[in-house]
C-alpha cells in the first residue's frame, strides 16, 4: 500500500528549501456573543518570483459552559500560480478542539486536524494540543 504524497523516486529535490521574503495581507472579521464567527482572508507576497499564496480561515466557537469553548475551524491555502519550479498547489484542512480554562491566565487544548482536499499537497491527520496564556 503506498502512502499519498510526494514520492522519494527522484530524490530529495521536492524537499529542497526554496526561501524568499514574503509580505501577508490580510483582513479579519468577527462577531462574538454565544456563537462566535471569525472569517479571516489575506494574500502572501513571495519575492524571487515565487508565485504568492492565498490563505482564508474560518471559525466557529461555541462555549457551552464557562470555563470550555469548542471550536471548528478550516484552513485553505491556494497558490496563485505556478512557473520557475514551483506547481500548482492548494489543500483544505478541517480542525475540531476543545479549550478548557484552568485559571483565568491559563487554558488547556486538544483536538485533531485533517486536510480534507488538496491538489500536489500532502495529506495531513493527527492530534492537536496547545497550552494557552491570556496576558
């Protein structure tokens, strides 16, 4: 059975780090009462004529009790191009989790992601967990 991916045939060129700087732009908008909603989108300027990328990310919490917030988030990535190496790529990841408060300063998260659809991206499942300061 082979794994979905980049395949090692031709060597590690894939792998090879192709770095230029890069300016994002984004804009974010949200509404929080019970239900909060945050849609944010922005565009990722490379230089070097690396094609730049799209980026657009959704959330949605929900906080059934004080001291816990669920949240369902996607995450979508599309580059605008392709040409001097680079290929065309895009992939879209779902991620559910759970926060819960420990102390006003300190929350606890764990959850798990998955990319749900990709063109020439790896496809990525696994486990969450994040420790959050509130300052």
């Amino acid at each position: 059975m082979q794994s979905p991916g980049v395949s090692l045939n031709d060597g590690f060129g894939r792998f090879k780090p192709r770095r230029a700087g890069a300016i994002g732009v984004g804009l974010m908008a949200g509404e929080n009462i019970f239900i909060a909603g945050i849609a944010e989108a922005g565009y990722r300027f490379y230089g070097q004529n690396q094609p730049g990328e799209w980026h657009v990310d959704l959330t949605l919490g929900l906080r059934p009790t004080p001291r816990l917030l669920a949240l369902l988030q996607s995450f979508s990535t599309i580059s605008s191009g392709e040409g001097r190496g680079f290929i065309q790529s895009s992939w879209h990841k779902l991620q559910t989790s759970l926060v819960y408060e420990l102390s006003p300063a300190w929350s606890a998260q764990l959850g798990a992601f998955l990319t749900v659809v990709g063109v020439n991206a790896g496809r990525e499942f696994g486990p969450l967990g994040a420790l959050w300061y509130r300052f």
